[in-house]
C-alpha cells in the first residue's frame, strides 16, 4: 500500500554512441511530449475514454474496472469487466484515503478546534512518552508527509513479520497491532530523519487519525462518517470494515490474480483503510467544485501546496509524469492493498476529475494519468444532463 511516486524512465550510455543516443531519446521524448500536449479535441470525450480503457484491458481482460470522470457539470461512469461491476460496486481504495485524513484534519481547523502549526508535543504528549525528536512534529507536517517518519518504521514491521511471518505479509499487515503498540514507537523512533523535506510515509498518516481519535474521544471511522461522509451523502463509504460493509465488496484478487481477502485496520487506519464506490468518490470530486457544497471551503484550502512542493493536505502534487501528460494543474493521489487498487485525481482549474477502481493489486495510475489527460482535452459529445452509467 501507499502511493507510487510515478517517474519518467532515464537510461543512460556509455562510449563512443552516448552523444547520439542521448539526443534520439531526447528528440523521442520531445515529440511525445508535443503528442501529449496538443490533443484535438474529437467532441466526443465518452468515447475517448471507452478507447483507453480498452487499450488497458486488452492486456487485462480479467479484471473488473469502474472509471469515472467529471468534467464541467457532467460526469460519467462505466464499467468494464467479467463480473458486472458499477457504480455503486464497493471497493477498498487504499491509499487514497489519506485524501480524507487530510479532509478531516482540514475541517478541524477550519473550526478552530486544531491548528496546522499544533505538536505532538501539546496534543498527545500528556499521555504517551515522546522522544525529543518528535515532540515538536506539527499535524501539518503529518498531514503533507514532511514529519521526517519513514514509511513503515522497521520496529513495527519487524513485530508484523514475528507476527506472521513473511510469506502472510501481504495477507492483513495493519491489522496485526494494536493503537497503543503503534504509539509506543514515538518514545524511540527508529529511522526518523529531520522533518521538512517530503518523505512519503504511512505511518505519519496513520498516527495523524490517531491523533485525532485521541483529542476528539471518536474513531476515525465515526469521525470520516460525521464529518465528510454524511455531509456530501457519501453512503456507500466506509472508515472501516465491519462485516455488513465487508460483505459489500467486490472479490479483490492479488497480484498474480488470485482471489485475496480485504485488509482491516485495527491501527494506522488513516493510511488506507477506506473503502468506497465510483458514485461516491464522484459526490467528492463534485463537492470541491460547488461553492454550495458544505465542505467546499475546506476542499479548496486543502489544495495548497506545500513548501517541499511534493504534497498538499493530504492530496500529492503532479509529478514528473504528470507534467509530461500535460496535467500540471492536478492534485492525485493512488492506493493500493492486496487485492485493490484506487486512482483519484482532480484539476480545479479545468473542473475535472477522475477515479478509477479496479479488483486487483495491479496499479492503474498510467491509466487515470490518462484519462485525466483526456478530460482536460476533449469534451463531451452533447450535454447528457446527468451522470450515466454503462
């Protein structure tokens, strides 16, 4: 789980052909970039999505896989796959929930219950022991990955692999320890570095939920239900997965496409513990654009960069890739567990989004960076009037 920092591939060579082999692979990349970025518009951005998705399932054709896109006022969802699959079909969106971690610690302090600048130090450490390096982390650098925390520290991992042993890794790691067995790690933190610069880390999101559990008295799971899910009508969502939402998921397969049972979070569940449908994540993307929206200032004031460049509040910035697509413009995020994988993007200055849900451990990002590539070019054939579903 946790987000592929999607990189253009460089290769370099040696002796006497470098010269030249570097200039064809920089004029290759530069028609490609050209090709990217200057895409006539077809009027028929519906179709255009049927084409990618189908270039993508001509290597899969075992996988279920529900895109939809927003553009404008419109949106649309469809489904491709064996098993019928729609938009209302739930799936664990993994990391992708730390876009809603974010969310919730936005809203706080846009209430004035948290400030970003707020520690560790002054929230939790009346009650759990902190290491003097960590007293002063910020719920700002948590919630933008810069708190200097590794991904997975090795202590935690360690105690999993005791646990379970490394062939059932896979199988439910998040689900092996306890909150305060968690916790315990911020008394000695093995492998933190000095915080400010960008570090993706699961466990920094993690421990933000847990924070915020601690200073409200409430789970994660009730407080994304009262505060984010309940408002934008977001009924097919879930912080957790208790039996009546596990029984609503689609069958995820693993990497090699064999059938693989959901992932629970008994700790760190703000790292990827969602689960979610396409019509849902829509009411999402639709929300940050409607000023009426009850969530809307926060979605917009959650956008804002950071210093590192890497990040927003919970969001990650475009990258390289993403750059390359043309969708400069973009805040994503990906996720994955073992047997699901999630892409969500949206470009506030186009009004468009994008999700993609697929049942199995296979990353889709190339496909969403596409797909937003195609709703920032193309547009719809002719004005529907209302989300549609094939």
């Amino acid at each position: 789980m946790g987000a592929t920092d999607r990189r253009v591939a460089m290769w370099g060579v040696i002796g006497l052909f470098a010269a030249g082999l570097t200039t064809l692979a920089l004029a290759g990349g530069a028609v490609l970039y050209w090709r990217l970025n200057h895409c006539p518009d077809r009027g028929d951005l519906a179709k255009a999505i049927d084409e990618e998705a189908a270039r993508w399932l001509r290597r899969d054709a075992t996988t279920d896989v529900v895109v939809a896109v927003v553009k404008g006022d419109e949106s649309r969802i469809t489904s491709y796959g064996p098993t019928g699959a729609t938009g209302a079909t739930v799936f664990q969106i993994g990391s992708v929930s730390k876009v809603f971690t974010g969310l919730l610690l936005q809203r706080f302090v846009d209430a004035g219950a948290l400030r970003m600048d707020q520690t560790l130090g002054e929230l939790i450490g009346a009650r759990f022991p902190l290491a003097p390096t960590m007293a002063p982390v910020t719920l700002l650098q948590l919630s933008s990955h810069a708190s200097g925390l590794p991904t997975v520290p090795k202590p935690i991992e360690d105690e999993v692999l005791d646990r379970v042993g490394r062939a059932n890794l896979m199988h439910d790691p998040y689900n092996q320890l306890t909150r305060d067995e968690v916790l315990a790690y911020l008394a000695d933190p093995v492998g933190k570095r000095k915080p400010g610069r960008f570090s993706y880390s699961n466990y920094g999101m993690g421990l933000l939920a847990h924070v915020l559990e601690l200073v409200t008295g409430k789970s994660y799971a009730a407080l994304l239900e009262e505060l984010i899910f309940a408002p934008l009508g977001m009924r097919d969502s879930y912080g957790d997965l208790p039996d009546e939402a596990a029984a609503r998921l689609i069958q995820g397969h693993d990497v090699a496409g064999q059938p693989a049972a959901p992932w629970r979070f008994s700790a760190l569940g703000g790292a990827g513990s969602i689960a979610s449908s396409a019509h849902d994540l829509v009411r999402f993307i639709e929300a940050g654009f409607d000023g009426a929206s009850p969530l809307y200032g926060s979605l917009v004031r959650q956008r804002d960069g950071q210093p590192h460049g890497r990040s927003a509040i919970g969001w990650l910035l475009p990258s390289v890739f993403d750059r390359l697509e043309g969708n400069r413009s973009i805040l994503w995020h990906n996720g994955a567990v073992n047997g699901y994988f999630a892409y969500l993007a949206i470009d506030p200055v186009q009004r468009a989004g994008v999700v993609v849900l697929v049942n199995r451990q296979k990353d889709i990002t190339a496909l969403g960076a596409g797909l937003v590539r195609l709703a920032r070019t193309q547009s719809w054939r002719a004005p529907t009037g209302a989300e549609t579903e094939m």
